[in-house]
C-alpha cells in the first residue's frame, strides 16, 4: 500500500461501528466486484458508495486480512446485468455528506454526517437506456441489499411515478397480480372505502 489516504465513514455502518472511523483505505487501489461469474473492477471511491461493500471492505482492513487485491462477491444477491447499472450509477453520481441537522446537539461530530440525496434529478440523466420492470425490480433489491440510498430512493421514486395515476385494477394489471377477491368481497370493500 503505497499510496494511502484517510477515508472516513461518515455514515452508522450495519456493524459494530466506531472502531472503523480511523482506519486508512488505499484509496488508488481497485475493488473487484464478483457475480454470476464475472468480475467488475471499479476504484475504492465508487465501491464506497455501497454502505454494504464499504463495510465489508473495512472489516476486512480492521482484521487485517487485506492486500493489494480487494475482491467483494455478491453472487446470489445482485446479478451481473443489474450490478453492471449500479456500477454506472455510482460512477455518475455526486455522493455528498453533511452534519446530521436533526442531532440536538450543536457540535456535530464527523462521525454523525448523513447521506445527503441531491436535488430530484430524472432517471434518464442516471441510466442512459431504458430498464424493463424486471431490471427494475432488481435495482431496488441491489439498491436494498448494497445500501445505496440514494439508488434505492431514486428507483422507487420512478415505479412511484409509473403508477400514480392508475386505478386499483391498473395497477394489479400493471404488476401483473391476480384478484384475490371474489366479486361479493370486491364489492362490500368497495362500500366500506367509499363510507370513510
């Protein structure tokens, strides 16, 4: 580790957390990414966007089973057609931190900064062809499982829009869901919503 520089998590990790704070990440190293039995190699900064990976790659640093070689697999969880769309988003999108406000506290410590999510942008300015709903679907999950907040608000945000002005039997055609309920059913919960 030639080239070393401070990173320092500014987020409450899903792990037992202060001891990651000050640990240094080789910053110019790369981080492989494995799924479906292809490899994605992207610099540390983009990894780190993934509250999971960064994680990961800092209990790795903190056992100190770590080298040059940073490998990360995510078989099972994110496949290779979706991770290659996270893995673009990533890279376009501006991750910024800033003091948590809602703390009571004034004297804010770095170590209680927040994701901040940008101002609304489109999802075309993110994903330059358009995603099926599947694709979709697996990029709230990826979004999910990876902790990228500001993907997973984005993606929902968008199947949010997709659906907003559908009527109930629209948007079970939309996501292609059976009725459940016989007509007599459909019928008094018809009555009971248009009573409240």
């Amino acid at each position: 580790m030639d080239n070393i520089s401070d990173i320092r998590i500014c987020q409450s990790l899903p792990y037992p957390a202060n001891v990651f704070y000050d640990l240094v990440v080789p910053t110019d190293n790369k981080v492989t990414l494995r799924t479906d039995g292809r490899d994605f190699t992207v610099d540390v900064a983009v990894a780190f966007k993934s509250l999971h990976i960064k994680g990961k790659i800092q209990l790795m640093i903190h056992s100190g089973k770590v080298d040059n070689n940073l490998v990360i697999s995510l078989d099972g969880m994110v496949s290779g057609h979706v991770l290659e769309l996270v893995i673009e988003y990533c890279e376009k999108h501006p991750l910024k931190y800033e003091k948590d406000v809602r703390s009571s506290d004034a004297d804010v410590s770095d170590d209680e900064c927040i994701e901040v999510t940008p101002t609304p942008e489109t999802w075309d300015a993110y994903f330059d062809k358009k995603v099926d709903l599947p694709t979709l679907f697996g990029l709230i999950l990826a979004a999910d499982y990876l902790t990228i907040r500001s993907l997973l608000d984005l993606t929902c945000e968008e199947v949010a829009d997709m659906i907003k002005v559908k009527t109930a039997d629209g948007i079970c055609e939309f996501f292609k869901i059976e009725h459940a309920l016989i007509p007599s059913e459909e019928e008094r919960l018809r009555r009971y919503i248009s009573m409240t």
